[in-house]
C-alpha cells in the first residue's frame, strides 16, 4: 500500500467519524439544548410537568415544554370555568420548571352585602346638612367636622373623624358604616 492510499484511508475514516458523531447527536432524545420556535418565543424542547387545579374544564397533570405560557397550560385544562377568576394572575407568565397552577374562584358577594359608595356620606365633600343628617351628628358636630377639614385639609380616613372635637367611640360607632372619604 502506498502513502497516498493510506493518507485517502484515514480522511474517509475520519469523515465517517465525524458524520457518524453528527448523526448521533441529532438522534439523542435527551438532547435539551434544541430549541423550537411557538408563537414568537422561542421555547426548550425539554418538557415539564405542570399540574393543574381549581377552576379549570380538565383539572390534571400535563407535559408542556418549558417555557409555555400560563394562558399555554390552561388552554390545555380545557380552558376555565365560568367561576375562575384571572384578575391576579398574568397569563403570559413562562413556566420553567414542575408546578401546580391553582386557577382560583371568584368571590360572590350578594348584592345585600354590598355597599352602594353613593349612599355613603363623603366627609371630605358633604354639607352641614348632610353631615348633620347623621346619627348621633347635629349642626354644632357637622360645623366641628367642616371647620377640622378647611383647617388640615381632606380626611385620609373615615378613622380620622376621631380627630374632630364631640366625635368619640360612641358617635364614631353610630356612623362608621354611612361615611366615605371618597377617592381620596
């Protein structure tokens, strides 16, 4: 065999080498560090177990990629039910490891437990008749209340009426559910 024959034997074996090292790594199942694109982000092809609970159609344990988003998982619960509440999670939130997601309920107060702020008197803004519309409050009181309010200025609290002079606990307790600050 001539130097050349050997030279052309060793480069083959090498790019068969090389091609086969090639091959083996595109078909190692294991391999984390692929990455496919989903909607504009780019997520690992390793996958994670989320488990899913509270207001959803199909509570359950589900395999998603890393990286999926909240509104990605609950999508495959099924969806929510028509008692989830989402107001305090953020749906586009990436997962990026095992959890458990609880969709939470929504609470329903009954509108007999609810307060009408507009039937509630706002001390920062109400007159010397409607402040002495109150119980336990007359026009000496009511005067007392706009006087500490024009002095230092809109109540921060409906506690804050404490600070006016002939408002004690016992008035206090009279009138803490019909009184308001308002936006303040």
């Amino acid at each position: 065999m001539n130097k050349e024959s050997v030279i052309k034997i060793v480069i083959i074996t090498v790019i068969f080498a090389f091609l086969a090292l090639i091959g083996y790594r595109l078909s190692n199942d294991d391999n984390n560090d692929t990455y496919v694109l989903s909607g504009g982000v780019v997520q690992s092809q390793e996958k994670i177990i989320v488990t899913v609970t509270g207001e959803v159609k199909k509570a359950g344990k589900y395999s998603v990629s890393l990286g999926s988003t909240l509104h990605e998982i609950i999508y495959h619960a099924g969806g929510i039910t028509e008692n989830a509440d989402l107001s305090s999670l953020n749906l586009d939130t990436h997962i990026v490891s095992d959890c458990t997601i609880e969709i939470p309920k929504a609470i329903y107060v009954p509108e007999s437990l609810q307060i009408d702020e507009s039937s509630l008197c706002n001390i920062n803004t109400a007159s010397l008749e409607e402040l002495s519309a109150l119980p336990e409050i007359g026009d000496v009181t009511a005067r007392d209340i706009i006087n500490y309010r024009e002095v230092n200025g809109p109540f921060k609290s409906i506690e804050e009426i404490c600070n006016v002079s002939g408002i004690g606990n016992k008035r206090y307790e009279a009138i803490k559910d019909k009184i308001t600050v308002g936006g303040i």
